[in-house]
C-alpha cells in the first residue's frame, strides 16, 4: 500500500479539492499521481509556496519550506 501525503496544508489546498492521505496499491500509481497533484498545486496555487515532492519508505510527501525570518528582520524581505 502506498500513500500521498500533504505535509503542510496550506489554505489553498484547504480550499482546494485535492484530498489527503490517498492511498494506492501500486507504487506507480501513487508516485504519478502525487506528480500531478504537486504541479497542480505549484501551477494554480497563491504561489506563495514552492511544493516538493519526496518518497519516504512507502509514502510521497508533498511539502514546502517555510524561510527563516531573522529575529531583527522587518519581515519586507530585505534582511535576507
């Protein structure tokens, strides 16, 4: 059994009708279908997250990163 995970929901997925924790019975399967789903989300998303795709044992995880912000940072981006 193999599963799509979606690590960090952000609202757009939230509001979105792309489903959670799929499970598959070919690796095949699952790993096309957490392609698709990622492209979806980096095409037709805010774009305020860049989503990666990654295997773990028998799951695809789908995540983004958050930046660090430095703690005297004004948040504008210019600190970085």
């Amino acid at each position: 059994m193999y599963k799509i995970v979606v690590a960090n929901q952000c609202s757009c997925f939230k509001e979105s009708n792309l489903e959670n924790n799929l499970t598959f019975d070919s690796k095949e399967e699952a790993l096309t279908k957490a392609i698709e789903m990622r492209d979806i989300m980096n095409s037709k998303f805010c774009k305020k997250h860049s989503f990666e795709l990654q295997e773990m044992f028998n799951n695809f995880v789908i995540s983004f990163y958050k930046e660090e912000v430095k703690p005297d940072c004004c948040g504008n981006g210019c600190c970085m």
